[in-house]
C-alpha cells in the first residue's frame, strides 16, 4: 500500500510510488497484486485552507474531494435526512468477466460480447467506465447524480 497526501504533486506522486516500488522488490514483494494506492486525508485541501468538516465551500472543493475518495453534501440536503455525493473509482472489466455484473441488464452484456465477436481486437476486450457521481440517499439508495446551476455555484458545499 503507497499512501500519498491528496494533495501531493504529480511530481511528489511519482516519487512517492517510485521509492515504494524500490522497497518492495528490495523485500522480494510479488508484483502479481494489483498496486494499491492510498490518498490521505480526502479533505486535506480544505482543511489546509482552515476549513473544517463543518464549514462549507464551493463545488470545485467538493469535486476536488470526491474525485479523490472522499464525500461531500450540501448544507441545505442535511435538512432533507442527510444525502451525500460521490465518485465512483474507474475501471475495467474484462469481456470475459462481463456476465458477472449483476447491474447490467442481460441485453446490455449481451451487446458488448457482440461487438467484441464482430471485430476481436484489444481495443474492444473490456468494458471501461469512469466519470461517475452518485448521490446517496438516507436510506442508502444510490442515484446517478448530475449538479443544477444551483449546485454549481453554491457555497455551502461541506466535504466528508
């Protein structure tokens, strides 16, 4: 596991995963397993600008978190039983392993193997998804979420 500080460089990034790697093929560590990356502290950014979990900010803040692990709310959903937003990690899944996924719809699975069978190449072998936000609901329903005019420019955005 690599942790790194959200709000780390590009730069401090990759020296951070570098050195990790440079330990662990020193320690004879297996690389069979996926690399695992941990980003400390979601809301580090905010609090460094003296904002606690209390104290709002602006969309931009609140995308910043979520697009890195964390959650985020606007004050005025609190009053509404406690919705939440966030970002779903991208990914990959390979065409082989797609039957396996319980939300998608048999026809849809079904399309994406068609479209492999047609013209098999490494272009088309997996199904990638990213750029996903999710609103959670207090009965923990989870909802494609896309922000109104009025989120965007709010200012009572509150990081989790």
């Amino acid at each position: 596991m690599i942790k790194i500080k959200s709000d780390a460089t590009d730069s401090e990034m990759a020296d951070a995963i570098a050195t990790a790697l440079e330990h662990a093929m020193h320690n004879g560590q297996d690389f069979g397993e996926p690399l695992m990356v941990e980003f400390i502290e979601a809301n580090e950014k905010a609090k460094a600008k003296g904002k606690t979990k209390q104290e709002a900010g602006s969309f931009g803040e609140a995308i910043e978190a979520i697009s890195i692990g964390g959650m985020a709310y606007r004050r005025s959903w609190k009053t509404k039983g406690g919705h939440f937003i966030f970002s779903h990690i991208s990914g990959d899944i390979a065409i082989t392993e797609i039957a396996s996924v319980e939300s998608l719809p048999d026809k849809v699975q079904d399309e994406f193997v068609k479209r492999y069978l047609s013209t098999p190449n490494e272009s088309n072998d997996t199904v990638s998804y990213s750029n996903q936000i999710s609103m959670v609901h207090p009965n923990n329903e989870v909802f494609a979420w896309q922000p109104s005019n009025a989120d965007l420019f709010a200012t009572d955005w509150v990081i989790m």
